[in-house]
C-alpha cells in the first residue's frame, strides 16, 4: 500500500483543517478537513519528508494563500510582482478586467502603466544578484555525448549580440519576428533576444510543413525568420531551411515578402556547402550574430505591451494568434512554475516540451529562467538511441524535476521496466505530466517506477490560451488522485457549467469556465478580436470558455475528460478537425471528408478520416497514402490521419449538418450505441459505414 505509517500520520496532520473555510464552493474535503469520501487507497500522499520541506507544505496553507488571491487579488498578486524588477511602477490600479462579453468588450489589463522587461529579469537580474556563474542552460544533443552549456552570464553575452544583430537589421519593438527552430541553446536565445527588444516572437514549432509556416508567416508579416539549416532527430536528417524557403516563397506569392532568413548552421545535421541558399536573403548566423558587442540596452515596455504570439487550433480551419503580453505573463509564468513543482534554487529541471509549443515558452524558457533555475534543453528523441534516453539524460545531469506529457509516458511504459530501472534516477524529487488527461494506469507507472514511489506527481491542466497552470497539484500540499488535476492555482477560480451556462455546485460534470480574469491570460487573437469574443466568451456569457469538459468528485477534487469541441489532442499537440478536413478535401480526389478523434493507446487520440472520393474514383492504397501525404505535407507529420475510412456517403441531417456522433461511435466501434438515425437525410448511409469500416 501506498500509505506508510509515515504517511498516515501525515493524513492527520492534512486533515485537520481551519475553520470557517467553507465560503468558496469547490474547495473539498480535504481543504475543510471533513472526512475524504474516497478510499484509503484512491489517493496517494506525498511523504512527510517532502511536505515539511515543500513552499506550501499543508492543505491550510493554501487555502489561506488561495483565499486570499480570489478576494484581494490585486493585493496577492502586486506583492508577488514586487519581487520582479519595473523600470516603473503600475498605475493607477494593479489590474481591471471586463470578462462579461454582455457588457462590452472584453478586455483584461495587469499591471498597467508598469515598464518592465522580461528578458531583464529572466537573465540580467540572476547575473546582477551574483548568478552569474551557474548554469543556466545544459543543452543535450541528438547524439549521447554531444552536449554544452551555458552560464547565466554567457546566455546574457549571447541574448545581448543576437539583439544588437536584430536591431542592426532594422528590427524595432513591436516587430514580428518568426522563429523556425529546433531544440538548440539557439531558440530559448532568439526568444530572448527578441523580448529584450521589445519585439514580438512567434515560434513555429519545426514539425509544422511549409504550408503551416507560410500561413503563420502571411498572418503576422514578420521582418526576419530565423532557422537553422537542419536537425537530426534520431537517425534521420530534417532540412529545416528548404521548408522554410518554401514557405517564403509562398508568402511572396501572398504579398508578404520576407527580406532576411537568419540561418544556424547546425554542423552536426548538415554542413553549409550543401545548404540551398538565396543569396541577398540568407545570412549564416555564425558568420554575423558574433561580431556584435555582448552588451545590449534593454528596451522597457509597458506591461501590456505584447510578448509574443503562438498559433494554436481551434475549431475552424484557420489557426488564431493567441496572444501574450509581457508583464502579466511574467509573474504568472514565474508563479506557476515556482509552487506548481516547489523549485529550489538547488533543482535542476527538465521539461521534454519543445519551444515550439506554449509548454515550451512557459516552462522551458521563461517561468524556469526568471526562478533562475538550471533548465536542460534536449535537441532529439526520446527513444534514441533507445528508449532508455531519458533516464541516461536525467542520471548525467541529475535532474530533480521531470515534466513530461502522458503520451511519452505511455510509450515508455509500453517498452518495459528494464529501460528504467537500469539507471539510477535517484536525483528526481517531483513529476510532472502535461497536455492531456493522463490515465491512472500511466500515472501509476510514471509514480511507481520512474519516480520510485516518492515523487509527487504534478498534474498540471492549462492551455496555449491561458499563459500558465490552472489547476495543478501543489506537490507537499494534499494527496493525489492518479488521473486529477486536482484544485486550481492561486486566483484561479474554475467553475463547472451545463448546457445553459448555469453554474454547478458540488460534485458534478460539465463545461469547464473560468470567472474572473489572471494575469497570465491571453488578450486576444491576433488581429481577430471578434474571433477571441466569439470563441471564448460568448459560448458561457460571464465567463472564460476552456473548451474542455470536466468533473468534479466528491472531495472537490476536478478530473478534464478532453475536449469539448471540435479539437483533437493527438500526443498532447491540440489540432482541429477542420484543419484536417480542409487539407483532405484540397486532394483533387477527394469530394468530402469528416474527421473525428478516436481512443489511442500512446497517443491519448487518433485521428480518424471519413472520406468520400468524387464520383467514379476507385478506393486504392496509393489513394490513402496520397491523402495522408497531403495532410502531412499541408499541417506536418503530427497530424497524419492514423485512418482513413472510405465514405459512400456521409451522415447528414436533412439540414445537411454532418452528425458527428454517429461518426464518432462508428469509428470508435460502439455500435450498439449510434443513438437516433432516423432525423438523418439517408439513414442507409450508416450502414454502408459500418460495412466498409474495414476495408
Ligand atoms: O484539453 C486540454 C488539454 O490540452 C488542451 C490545451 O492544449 P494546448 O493549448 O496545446 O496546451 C497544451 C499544454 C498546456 C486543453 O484544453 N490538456 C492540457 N493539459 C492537460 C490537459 N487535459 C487534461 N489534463 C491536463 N493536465
């Protein structure tokens, strides 16, 4: 059993609890020291070693911090943002928000007025308070034994040339500057450089095809891309600068010519003499980036000046341009990251996320640098040479915090113990798991055997959208529940919806909503204000919409069941159905085509084409492979359909509506279950579905 003695006397120490804690609804049983109502063994408590010496080390604790960050939010959260260093201060409140879209627009500001900058605090302020000398990056490459370093002043030296570079080239605060890298020391620097600056980056992640980099790039006209010539990961080579070239000229093609291509040689992947090359556009980084002075002027910006953009999914085709400010996302990101994995100045952490995904700018490069902590940044692949990789990477470094996403978990989990248990990992102190719901059997796996039964697993639910961790374990503060999230951040108030929008109290399932505003959030799409108002909040007037659906247990404690709308989370990479569907259907094949998620056993989920080919073309395997060519090279590999499943016709209302539904229960075999198909145009079709569903 998982409860020691140890640990029982540490339940009691748990339980007893404050009184008069019962204002705020969901806070649960635990939190008000009533008895749990799940079993002994559903919940699993971290030692009482690891919670005496833990930043919130009891249930009390927290609800005394989380109290008062929900009633005097300005108060918690000007105190917490007084330990960054402002040019100036806020004024003349710390924050002002409209979240109700009935009451005009919605708009939320923290700690306007206030001039800051981020890369100053995440870099300079760990150098001027003398940590100077640790390190700040420890870079491991594809192969074992290729690997650097970085202090923290050389990572200023470094941010500090790449900055005067782009100022030399015209780049100036509120530029765009597309970034198209992999996981080199060289991407957390762009970012970096490009905040120092003021300008504003928007990293693609490298998996994304040429397409999807051109679509960004049209969307955001930036006055340089930056990239690298190519990346191994494993054995295989990736030429990262042709995608890129043909993105350019792509967005020549739409208007949007982009005048300089800042390009690393990555010498270990590929050598100059056999990069293509345009010349009067392509510059090599190593041949310019290292003349300029490693001492660059900060530019200050006002706190809600923005920091960068990200392209995420969404339920239409076209991805948003989720956008975040520098000031708020400061202290949240800083926030989060300290208490969520109880950072030490003694930790060396690790997060397997690439920067090309929020994960990667909030707890790879910013939320650990501005703690100045001590991050590795990993260039290849889990499972090479073998799936053993991690755990040789966390004994060579030894790695105290561990945050990964279920999907690498249940992949490892699936190629044996003996990977594992063959190295030491005695250094670990928490996990973390992100970007899906992870399973309690994952869970278990990942507590037992990777973290020995001894390190608390931090669960942390967030979105590209909100900056920063929502709900979240605070390791040392309660027990766990395999698969929960459990309670929510510190101003963080999460409220669980039905179909109406009405509020649901106590042990429920529904539509996750956030109300009220947190000064990591995003401020709105990227020149789509409108689209940020419909998407986000109209759907639950009052109230932010997440998109996800979620439970709540008896004991307070809240369980995300995945999506609600028309998103898949395929590995942890969110991508939408439309985008999918539109890259099908611009096969001159294909006449039609619906896209449903389906349960995957590594990847959390599948995608699932329906297709119908215009009239007279024969289903063949050359055809699938072609269509989910177009799907790879149209978005990128990560969302090659897993199948495609050759539709005469498809599930339509008489309004022509597809019905979803039925799909989804087609093609997650649950056929006893497809409901109602008699509102269906030509309820036939189902049937000749179901027949071809192998085929
Ligand atoms: O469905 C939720 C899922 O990932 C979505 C957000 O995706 P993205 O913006 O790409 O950000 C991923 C990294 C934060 C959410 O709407 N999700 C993320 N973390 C969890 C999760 N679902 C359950 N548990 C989580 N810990």
């Amino acid at each position: 059993s998982l409860a020691s003695s140890d640990h029982l006397r540490h339940v009691e120490s748990m339980t007893q609890l404050p009184s008069g804690a019962g204002q705020i609804s969901h806070l649960n049983a635990v939190i008000l020291g009533e008895p749990l109502a799940s079993e002994e063994n559903d919940l699993v408590f971290p030692s009482h070693d690891f919670s005496r010496q833990a930043l919130v080390s009891s249930p009390e604790q927290y609800w005394k911090m989380y109290k008062r960050s929900v009633e005097d939010p300005a108060g918690f959260w000007s105190e917490i943002a007084s330990q960054f260093y402002w040019r100036e201060k806020w004024y003349p409140e710390v924050y002002s928000e409209n979240i109700d879209v009935s009451k005009g627009t919605v708009k939320f500001e923290w700690f306007k007025g206030a001039r800051t900058n981020i890369c100053y605090n995440a870099v300079d302020q760990n150098v001027e308070a003398g940590n100077g000398g640790k390190v700040a990056i420890y870079w491991e490459g594809n192969e074992p034994g290729d690997d650097g370093q970085l202090t923290y002043a050389e990572l200023l030296e470094k941010v500090c040339q790449l900055a005067n570079y782009l100022k030399h080239v015209g780049v100036q605060k509120g530029d765009a500057v597309v970034i198209y890298l992999p996981m080199l020391m060289e991407l957390p620097i762009t970012m970096l450089a490009c905040a120092r600056i003021g300008a504003v980056h928007s990293v693609v992640f490298a998996g994304f095809s040429a397409e999807s980099l051109a679509q960004r790039i049209i969307d955001c006209k930036p006055k340089v891309v930056i990239t690298c010539n190519a990346v191994k990961r494993g054995s295989k080579a990736i030429h990262l600068k042709e995608i890129v070239d043909s993105a350019l000229v792509e967005s020549v093609k739409n208007g949007v010519p982009v005048g300089l291509c800042l390009t690393f040689e990555n010498q270990s992947a590929m050598k100059r003499e056999d990069t293509k090359w345009t010349e009067g556009r392509d510059v090599w980084w190593q041949d310019v980036v290292p003349q300029f002075p490693t001492k660059c002027a900060v530019e200050w910006v006002d706190a809600e000046d923005p920091l960068f953009l990200l392209y995420t999914s969404g339920s239409t085709g076209k991805p948003k341009g989720v956008l975040h400010t520098a000031g708020g996302y400061m202290v949240y990101t800083a926030t989060t990251f300290k208490y969520a994995f109880d950072y030490k100045p003694s930790d060396i952490y690790w997060c397997t996320a690439d920067c090309g995904w929020i994960t990667g700018h909030s707890y790879v490069t910013y939320g650990p640098l501005l703690n100045g902590a001590t991050v590795v940044v990993f260039e290849g692949a889990p499972n090479y040479p073998d799936s053993g990789r991690c755990w040789d990477i966390v004994d060579k470094y030894k790695v105290t915090i561990f945050y990964t996403a279920p999907t690498l978990v249940r992949s490892l989990m699936r190629e044996g113990n003996e990977y594992v248990t063959r190295y030491s990992r005695k250094s670990l102190r928490v996990l973390g798991s992100v970007g899906e719901p992870i399973n309690p059997s994952a869970w278990r796996w990942f507590y037992n055997v990777v973290g020995d039964s001894w390190c608390p697993i931090s669960d942390t639910w967030w979105q590209t959208e909100t900056g920063g961790f929502m709900i979240t374990p605070l390791p040392g503060a309660w027990p766990q529940k395999p698969g929960s999230a459990t309670f929510p951040f510190f101003g963080v108030q999460p409220v669980i919806v039905d179909e109406k929008g009405n509020e649901i109290e106590g042990e429920c399932s529904g539509y996750l909503c956030i109300k009220r505003s947190w000064p990591g959030a995003f401020r709105t799409l990227y020149g789509d204000h409108e689209r940020y108002e419909t998407t986000y909040f109209k759907p639950f007037a009052g109230y932010y919409f997440t998109g996800d659906g979620c439970s709540r247990d008896k004991d307070g404690y809240y369980w995300l069941t995945g999506r609600v709308d028309d998103v898949i989370n395929v590995s942890g990479h969110r991508i939408g159905t439309a985008e999918v569907e539109s890259a099908l259907v611009s096969h001159p094949q294909c006449a039609e085509a619906a896209v449903v998620g389906v349960e995957h056993e590594i990847k959390g989920q599948g995608i699932y084409a329906f297709v119908t080919l215009v009239e007279g073309v024969p289903y063949s395997e050359e055809l699938r492979k072609s269509l989910i060519l177009i799907v790879r090279n149209q978005i990128g590999a990560f969302a090659a359909p897993d199948k495609i499943h050759w539709a005469p016709g498809l599930p339509k209302t008489r309004s022509g509506k597809i019905m979803r539904r039925i799909l989804r229960k087609i093609a997650s075999r649950q056929l006893d279950e497809l409901g109602d198909t008699s509102t269906l145009a030509d309820p036939s079709v189902v049937d000749q579905l179901i027949a071809l569903r192998d085929c």
